[in-house]
C-alpha cells in the first residue's frame, strides 16, 4: 500500500509540472465536459449515494458518525442541480495563473515580474460530503492544481461514481494531462498521504474537530483549514429585533449541520430586559433548543440548538467572541453604525458580519463557483477559499546580463520603477 500511494503521490506531482502551463481553453473545456457527464449520469450517482445512505444509517446506529454527517451524504436534487451549476460557474471565472501582479524596472533593462502560479498537488481529505469531490475537482482544474483525493467510507460509492464520470470526462478531453484528478480510499492512505511532503504541497481536511487536529498533528506539510465553526450572532441594544429574529433563525436552522451555522448567539442586556422573552419564544417556535447553562462556550452543536448568553456591552460580546471563537464567521445586528463598525473592526475571524446570517460564509455565495474550503489560518489564504486562493505567486527577473558586483560596489543603481 505505501508503495502504492508512493506511486500515485510521484506521478501527481510529475503531473503538476505539466498541468502548470496547460491552456485556459483545455481547462474549460475539461470543465464543461464534467458538468454535461454529471448531469447525464446522475441517476446512476442517485443510486450509489442510495447504497451509502443504507450503509450510513448502520454507522450512526453505532456512533461511529452523527447524523450531521448522515445529513451532509445525502445528495438530492437540489445538491445536485447546484454541483453542476457550481462547475459551469467556475467556467466563467477569469482563470487565476499567470495574473501580473507586480512589474517593476530595477534598472535599464532588468525587470522584475510577480506572477500568479498554482500551488501544485493539493491533498484533500473530506468526510461525508460527496459534492467535494466535484467542488475540489473543478476548482484545482481551473487553478492548474493537481489533486489527490479522500472521501469519508461512508460516501465510498458515491465518490467512486462522481470520480469516475469526470475521469471518463476528462478522458474525452483533447489535451488534457493524465494524474490530475487522483483518488485513494483508506485510513492507510491517509497515513501515508501526510508523510509525502515531498510530493504533496498542501493538505486540505474538510471534516470534524478531530480529523483537523489530527491531520495537523501528524504532517510536516502545510495544513489549510478550520477545526470548528463555532459562530456567533451578537444581539446589540441598537438591534432591529424583527430583523434579529429572522436572522438568527435563518442561522441556525437553514442548515444546522454546516459550520457556518450560528452556535452562540449573544444578547445584550438592555436588548433582553426588552425583549428576551419574544426572542427566546420565537428561536423555540422554530424548533430550536436554547441553553442557557452550556457545559463550554466553545460547543459546536452541529443540530437545532445554542447557546444563549447576556452579555452587558458590545466590548463584552466582542471579547467573549475573540476568547471562544474558532475564528470562522461572526454577526452583529444592529441599527448603529458605529458599533457595527467597532465589532467588524475588532472581531477577529474570518468573516464578520453585520445585520446578516452567518450562513452567507460560502464560497458559492461569494461569487467563487465554489470553494475548497474555510480557512482560519492568518497565511496564505483565509475565509472560503476559491480560485485565488489555490493559487500562490512567483518572481521572475529578465535581464541582459547583469550581475550584482555592478551594484555592490556603486558602478550600477537600482531604479525600482513601477511599470503597473
């Protein structure tokens, strides 16, 4: 099996080379091509997903998953029609690699370039989701990335089946390079995935708190995204309540199990006094479970729950927030500028909001066609990474000869000319 991995991390990392300077036109085209398989096939992917779901119930029966991760394997019509969607999205999207950045003129004839250039081969481990798959797939074709791809056991019918619709997709692709798109299946490979930091640039995990922490304890390659989506909404006294209700709601029950879902929601006091029993009233008529005594602040609910916490200042919420965060997606609701301005300013994640659902912290909903993830890293890239993000940057110099003896010792003096 180590070999085996070896092989395949070797060939996607050959093949990065070559996917670098692949045209705009192949690259859409490839896309294309997935987008019409996927909806062609995707009967045939209803039905592997229907075997998953089968299987997935005994693993929650067991606790070896919850039913947050039975509720993100299913694939219904809604799902699929926005995998597709999110794939022709991305066709649109100006094509990340060789942007100009950065030209300056150092001195008559020697110019430096910055330029946009793909990361090379990205690991991604993922559990349930099986429209990862064609999210990631989309997103490093079109970022010029090579992949190397783990979904969770129970999705392995599904992901097979998405997998090989968009390899037979690519295959119908005229110039298109083999080992882009790699797939592996086991805890093995895994293992064997985060030693290969020769090969592999960049580890992506999509999962729970424990799949992160592990991944990152266990790897000398650099790890790209969030362990928890604990999110806050911060009622201020300034607050429209209607407008507080609604958002709320929509943060917590649009979709419970995704991390971008509210799981705290702070109130302050004069807010409560006036309106805490309408507030709490309405969260409890959407079916909503508030708790008012958590056992941790830093709890990730993952259903129709939360915390509920008075709080006496919007310096309080803020400070709550910037100890108990996991630095994913924040909100204040409030009528007042100033505040909302300071909360922004001093929240420290990495989306803040104002007046607006945490659930809009979205790679889709940004206008990225999609995302590879969140990321709460303060490197590289944060928030829903997209296109831009799996791309990273290099400095180019053409000259004539020059050497640098010229400038130590006086003879020659840099310019450094902005030319854009």
């Amino acid at each position: 099996m180590e070999d085996n991995f070896y092989t395949i991390a070797y060939n996607a990392k050959t093949a990065s080379k070559k996917f670098a300077g692949i045209s705009t036109e192949i690259k859409n085209n490839a896309l294309a091509n997935i987008a019409n398989s996927i909806e062609q096939n995707k009967e045939k992917i209803f039905e592997a997903n229907k075997q998953d779901l089968v299987l997935a119930k005994s693993l929650v029966e067991s606790g070896e998953i919850n039913i947050s991760a039975y509720n993100r394997l299913k694939l219904d019509e809604n799902k699929m029609r926005d995998m597709i969607q999110g794939i022709r999205d991305i066709i649109l999207l100006d094509d990340p690699t060789h942007k100009v950045l950065l030209k300056r003129e150092l001195d008559d004839g020697l110019i430096l370039t910055k330029t946009t250039c793909p990361i090379g081969v990205l690991g991604i481990i993922f559990e349930s989701r099986p429209d990862v798959i064609t999210q990631i797939s989309s997103l490093a074709i079109k970022s010029g990335n090579v992949v190397i791809l783990k979904g969770g056991k129970e999705a392995i019918n599904t992901n097979k089946m998405i997998m090989s619709i968009i390899q037979k997709a690519l295959d119908n692709t005229d110039g298109f390079p083999k080992n882009v798109l790699n797939q592996v299946f086991t805890r093995d490979d895994v293992a064997q995935m985060l030693k290969q930091d020769k090969f592999i640039d960049l580890i992506i995990p999509r999962g729970g708190n424990k799949l992160v922490k592990f991944i990152k304890e266990n790897t000398k390659i650099p790890v790209l995204g969030h362990a928890d989506g604990i999110c806050h909404i911060y009622i201020d006294e300034y607050a429209d309540i209607e407008k507080a209700k609604k958002i709320i709601i929509d943060a917590k029950t649009q979709y419970p199990s995704a991390c971008n879902s509210v799981e705290t929601v702070l109130v302050h006091k004069n807010i409560q006094n006036k309106y805490g029993k309408d507030i709490i009233d309405s969260l409890q008529n959407a079916d909503i479970e508030v708790v008012f005594e958590p056992e941790s602040w830093h709890i990730e609910y993952g259903e129709k729950k939360l915390s509920y916490k008075i709080v006496n200042s919007l310096e309080e919420a803020i400070e709550h927030i910037n100890e108990n965060s996991s630095g994913h997606t924040e909100s204040i609701v409030t009528e007042n500028n100033d505040n909302a301005k300071k909360f922004m300013n001093m929240v420290d994640s990495a989306g803040v909001y104002h007046n607006v659902s945490t659930r809009f912290a979205d790679g889709f909903r940004y206008g990225f066609g999609a995302e590879v993830g969140i990321s709460t890293n303060k490197t590289h890239a944060r928030g829903p990474v997209g296109l831009e993000g799996l791309t990273i940057y290099k400095y180019t110099i053409e000259g004539n000869g020059q050497v640098v003896k010229d400038y130590a010792e006086g003879k020659k003096h840099f310019r450094h000319k902005d030319l854009i």
